[in-house]
C-alpha cells in the first residue's frame, strides 16, 4: 500500500475528528471485531458483494481507515482501489497490514478529506465507504463529492450503523451500544471518549429513509436501503 502525503488539515473540527482515530489506531482493528462480535467482517463482505455484477476496475474506498472494506473489496477483482482516509494513524496501520498481506500494489492510500476529495470529476467506477459517512462533519457535502468523483451509471455502496427499531432488539442494542461498548472500548483503547462518540455519534445519525433523502438530494438515483442484524446497521445503494 502506498500512502500518498495529502496535507490540509485546516479545519479544527477534522483535525480532532483525525486525532480521535489517530489515538485508537493501533487498537482499532482489534476492537472492531471484538465490540461487533466478528459479525462486522460479514457485514462488509455483504456490502462488496452488492457490485458483482458491476465488475469495477477502479475503485474509491473513502474514509478507508486501516483498510478492511479496500481489503474485502478485492473480491471484486479491481484493477486497484485508491483509499482515503483524514488519519495518518489509522493509514499507517492500514499500511502495516497491507505489507503483510503483500496487498500494496493493488491498494493505493491518499491522506485525505472525504469532503473535498482531490480527485478529477466521474474518475471512478464505484465509491464505497464503511462506517465513515456518519463522521462527516457536513454529510451533504460528503456525500456530493462522492457523487462528484464517481462516472456515470456508477454505484455507491455505503455501510453504516443505523438503529434497530423493533423490541426487544431495540433495548438490547440500547443496552449494549451505551453501557458495555464504552466501558470494553475505554479499557482497550485508553481513550476516554472515542467509544462514547460511537453511541452518541450512530443515535444523531440520520438512517433508513431519512438517509436515502439526503443520497437523493445529492443527485443518486435507485437508492436502495438494505437493513443487517436487525438493523444494527444498513447498506444504502445509490447510483449516478
Ligand atoms: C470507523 S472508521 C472506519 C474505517 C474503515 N472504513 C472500516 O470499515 O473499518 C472511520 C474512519 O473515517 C475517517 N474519517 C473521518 N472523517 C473523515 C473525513 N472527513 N475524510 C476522510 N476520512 C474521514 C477516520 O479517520 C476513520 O479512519
């Protein structure tokens, strides 16, 4: 993986938000599968295998972090997937994992702002993004720039938390995401905040239609929303 110096960190808001994941980097990828029970890795591979039939060569993973969804989304035999991501923790320790798995060729990492992507309009066949879009600090715009960057008849593929709805799913999750994942993510992680943001952060979250309303209001079309585990989280498609 090579990681390409992309440096504007103007904005005080995104240089916390990158610092936030730059103090859980090493821990990340542990307390990922650890927090979702593993189920995290299926939910990607669901969501990648939603472009099958698309076959796209390039392509852009967007807030990509250490690279699990670029990683997954080699399935899909791409000529190469070009990830972007604000935390050059997060990058390196992505480029660690890649060097292992001798992955560097095929996935190219940009330090980047996903809301201002330094990339030519309708340059790729599809933009993914796992667990990202919901730390946009302006989804919109977000979410424009996606659109932007992604060639016509191309599909986005986004992979989020949402909030399960039904009892007794809905206590249970409640239960879990409020009490147990902050406590379990503090002790691992020794940040104190970044695993009460989660919670916070997927509860002011718009999803399900609501999150549809804003892909729509960007210029997607053929929006789709695909509830996992109850609606722990979702896959939205939308195509240009
Ligand atoms: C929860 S992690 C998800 C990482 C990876 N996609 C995955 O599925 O494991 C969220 C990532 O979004 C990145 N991020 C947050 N805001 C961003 C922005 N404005 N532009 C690019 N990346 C951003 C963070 O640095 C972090 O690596």
């Amino acid at each position: 993986m090579t990681v390409v110096p992309y440096k504007d960190k103007q904005d005080p808001k995104k240089a916390q938000v990158a610092e936030m994941f730059n103090n859980i980097s090493p821990k990340y990828d542990l307390l990922n599968h650890v927090l979702s029970l593993g189920i995290d890795i299926i939910w990607r591979k669901k969501a990648v295998k939603v472009l099958k039939n698309d076959h796209p060569k390039l392509i852009l993973d967007i807030a990509t972090g250490t690279g699990d969804f670029a990683i997954e989304a080699l399935a899909l035999n791409p000529d190469k997937i070009i990830g972007v991501d604000i935390s050059e923790g997060m990058l390196s320790e992505g480029q660690k994992k890649m060097i292992k798995k001798g992955l560097q060729d095929k996935i190219e990492m940009h330090l980047g702002d996903s809301e201002g992507l330094q990339f030519e309009d309708n340059k790729f066949d599809a933009v993914i993004v796992s667990f990202g879009v919901r730390n946009f600090e302006n989804l919109e715009k977000g979410l424009a720039d996606m659109y932007r960057v992604l060639k016509p008849g191309g599909k986005t593929v986004i992979l989020e938390f949402s909030k399960p709805r039904a009892f007794p799913m809905k206590q249970a999750y409640s239960f879990y995401s409020n009490t147990i994942l902050p406590q379990v993510g503090k002790i691992v992680s020794k940040d104190n905040s970044a695993y009460t943001y989660l919670p916070e952060s997927v509860e002011a979250f718009p999803d399900g239609e609501d999150f549809l309303a804003v892909l729509k209001k960007v210029g997607f079309h053929s929006t789709v929303c695909k509830p996992l585990t109850f609606g722990i989280s979702s896959i939205y498609v939308g195509q240009k």
